[in-house]
C-alpha cells in the first residue's frame, strides 16, 4: 500500500476532518435544543403545539436526507440568492457557503430523531417521581431541569450514542454539496492521485475513531451519572 501522498495532502485532510467535527458538534449541539422542544410538544395537551411537532417530525422522518441538503442548498439557497439585499448583506458570506445549509438539514434530523427518542424517555419517567417533586415545592421548570429531563436522558442514554454515531456518519454528506469535509477531502486525493484504496481506508479508520470516541464519552457520562447516585 502506497502512502507518499499523504504528505501532500495532509493539511487537506485534517481540515476536512476539523470541518466534519464541526458539523457534529454543531447539528448536536443545536439539535438537541429542538429534540427538547420536539419531544416537549409531541407531550403538550396544546393541539397546535402537538400536531405541529408531530408534523414536523414526520417530514423529516420521512424524507431521506440527502433530499433534504438539496432543498435548502440548491433550492433555499438560489432563492436567497436571487434578492440583492441579501447578496449585499453582511449575511451573504455565511448563506454562500454549503456548510450552513448542510448544518442546518443535520440539526433539523436531530430534531426530530431524537425528539422521538426523548419523547419516549419523557413518557418512561415514573409519575411518583415527579409528583414528589412537586411535593417538594418544585416549579414545572425546575421539574424539568432537575427531575424529568436528568432521568429520562439517563434511560435512553445507548439509543442517544447510537443517534450520535449515526449523525458523525451523516455528515460524509456534506461532500455532496462541495463541503470539503473529511470525505470531500478524501475526494480530492482521489481526484488528482487516482488513487481511491488509501484515502477512503483513511477516512474510513478516522470515522471508526471518531464513533469510539462518542460511545466512550457517553459510557463516562452513564458511570459518572451512577456516582452521583451512589453517593
């Protein structure tokens, strides 16, 4: 196996995986806050509030992804590109570039797959615990900060690192809408070594690295979580 153009190309590669690490931390970060609402809503006695989660979260269930970064790349983004304002406007560096659309499509995924999950966490949660906490003189924010929420990402804690790997492995479509992510970086050693083995077998260990990492950091959250209870 040949690897003398890893040095030329190395640069490219890194940056290609700072820029997927970005994409995940973002979609995740930001993700989460909507699968919170999403979840939220789905509960709400509110018929609007419902009906409106459930619809959002059976759109983007039930559309691939990929469709997804097309409409708000090729489709959101010529039309913000048609008006002058927004060309001329101090927002137009940011709307140009494919990375925000590909983050906003992850964050939306996340949204509702994991707003799902945490939906069915929510309902899991015993009654008697929060009925004591209510006891206790807790107001609804403080139930769900300190109670409801705590206890129900402690249940569907393996389903939520499964959805993290799923997501690290997603954003490899960034490359589809010239994001030179890991795999678009990869692309590019393709394209000027004719070479595809090597630098796919790269990015292939590197997201296998990166899938680790996350379950191992969800694994010190769980045991971490148990220490606390125990003392």
């Amino acid at each position: 196996m040949d690897m003398s153009w890893l040095n030329n190309f190395s640069s490219e590669l890194v940056r290609g995986a700072g820029l997927t690490v970005q994409l995940l931390l973002f979609s995740a970060g930001f993700g989460f806050l909507l699968a919170i609402a999403v979840a939220l809503g789905r509960l709400s006695n509110n018929i609007v509030l419902s009906n409106s989660a459930r619809f959002f979260s059976s759109v983007i269930r039930g559309t691939p992804l990929l469709v997804q970064i097309y409409i708000l790349y090729y489709g959101v983004g010529s039309v913000l590109a048609g008006f002058p304002l927004i060309r001329g406007g101090v927002l137009w560096p940011y709307l140009r570039e494919g990375f925000w659309y590909v983050a906003l499509a992850l964050t939306l995924s996340v949204g509702a797959y994991v707003g799902e999950v945490l939906r069915s966490g929510l309902r899991a949660v015993p009654k008697g615990e929060l009925e004591a906490a209510r006891a206790y003189g807790m107001r609804r924010g403080q139930i769900l900060r300190r109670v409801w929420l705590p206890r129900a990402l402690q249940m569907v804690r393996p389903t939520l690192a499964g959805e993290s790997v799923m997501l690290l492995k997603s954003t490899a479509l960034a490359s589809t809408v010239a994001v030179t992510d890991l795999l678009g970086a990869a692309n590019i050693v393709r394209s000027q070594t004719l070479r595809v083995y090597e630098p796919l077998l790269l990015v292939a260990i590197t997201y296998i690295v990166l899938a680790l990492l996350i379950e191992k950091s969800f694994k010190l959250m769980g045991n971490t979580a148990s220490q606390r209870r125990v003392h």
